[in-house]
C-alpha cells in the first residue's frame, strides 16, 4: 500500500518523507530561509493510499529576525562614554558606562549605563548632566564671604575680616568640577595686622594688583607670564598674617 510520490521539493521548500511512501510513512515539510511554512509541517501516507491534510507552502517570511547587536548608542546632554566610541555597532550583552563632562555632574539616584539587549535596542542610561557646582559655605566668624558669590565651576570666592581683625590663611577658594571648594577656610583673627613689603619680582612676569609700598596680611597677587612664556606653578602669591610673602615657588618658562 502506497501513497503518491510527493517528491523533494515544493516552490522554496524541501519535503523529507521516511520511510519512502509506504504506509505510515511521514512527510516533512521545510522552507528555504528567508521563507515561512504556511499550513501543517507534518503528513502522513493513510490507509486509503492519501496523504492527511493539505499541501503546505512556503511564504516569505514577515517576522522580524533576531537581531545579534546594536546601533548607534544614545545620546546624554554633557556627558560621553569611552568604551569602543568609535564601534557603529554593538554586540548583545554590550555595557557603556557614561560620564558627566568637566563642569556637570550627574543626579544623585540616576543611571549612568546602557546595556545591549535583545532586538538589537539599548536600555538606559536614564541620566541627567546638571551644571556642577560648589555650596555656599557659612560665613567665618568676625569676617564674611564678599557679595557678588558665585558658585559655578572655575569660581573664585574671596573672604574678608571685619576691622579689627586680619585674615590667617588663604583669602580665597576656587569650585572644582568636583563640586568641592580647594583649600581650607581661613580665620579671622584678633590683633595687629601684619603687612607685607613690596610684591617679588618674578622674571617674565608681571602682577594684576596695583602698585604700592605695603600690602595688608591676606592680599592676593595674580602673576600673568609674558608673551611666549607659560607658567610652572601656581601663579598667586599672598601676604601671609606673619608679614611674609608666600610665593608657591611661582616660575615662568618658555
């Protein structure tokens, strides 16, 4: 007892039949890839020499192939992210980690990476870059903060003493991008306030301040290098509440 020869092959697909086509035997059917079976997969020879069902056909395929990585990943505003940047794509799996850039600095419970995932779609970051900047201290006592204060990144702050007192320590305090005053607070102390002579000269350097015989303990000089030279240390030099200069070791070079 057998069933009619269905042959190898149908348009775009493959037909597998074990054992022959002897009763009980089964018909496999496949596609070709890039095509999708459209009916039953499976027929089998019957006792009245017929194959069950209907003859499947292979169709172009309408779903969406798995995709293996990713494109492009997203943008944040002021900020980047420095694994395999110059990647056009990304495998599955794929971790960035994002950094806020110089000046910015993140929200205090936000994600800062993108994964990689399944379809080829990035999930995260869910950031935010705000701009960056320090808080405003308390004042010191028997002195304050000059007005107007500023607190943005690259910020100077300058202290003061009330009359009667001098300033011990730096009179100013710059925000770093870390959102962190540098230095240490000065003091406003009570009694005789020291005074400093003239400025040093510093070789291809002049200073901003103005000229004169004596500068009062805290006074803070800027030197700027002249053309063609750059500076080595720091360029502030102040008038210490000891009477001396303190200079960093301020240098110029070509």
């Amino acid at each position: 007892m057998r069933c009619v020869n269905l042959g190898r092959r149908i348009p775009n697909g493959r037909v597998n039949i074990v054992p022959f086509n002897k009763f009980g035997a089964v018909a496999k059917y496949t596609c070709n890839d890039g095509y999708e079976l459209k009916g039953l997969a499976i027929r089998v020879c019957q006792g009245n020499e017929e194959w069950s069902g209907q003859e499947p056909r292979c169709v172009l395929t309408t779903r969406v192939p798995d995709k293996t990585e990713c494109g492009r990943p997203p943008d944040v505003a002021n900020a980047d992210f420095y694994q395999n940047r110059g990647n056009s794509t990304y495998p599955l799996g794929t971790m960035l980690e994002y950094t806020c850039r110089d000046g910015f600095q993140k929200g205090k419970n936000d994600a800062d990476k993108a994964w990689c995932v399944g379809m080829g779609t990035w999930v995260g970051p869910r950031m935010k870059c705000y701009t960056a900047g320090c808080p405003k201290p308390s004042p010191i006592e028997n002195g304050g903060i000059k007005e107007p204060f500023v607190n943005g990144v690259g910020a100077i702050m300058t202290y003061y003493c009330v009359p009667g007192f001098h300033l011990a320590g730096r009179p100013t305090r710059e925000c770093r991008p870390s959102g962190v005053w540098d230095g240490k607070e000065p003091s406003c102390e009570k009694g005789k306030t020291m005074t400093c002579t003239s400025p040093p000269v510093i070789t291809h350097a002049n200073h901003d301040g103005p000229k004169q015989p004596r500068y009062s303990a805290g006074f803070q000089l800027t030197y700027n290098c002249d053309m063609g030279y750059i500076r080595e240390s720091d360029p502030r030099i102040m008038c210490g509440d000891d009477g001396e200069v303190d200079t960093a070791g301020t240098q110029m070079s070509t």
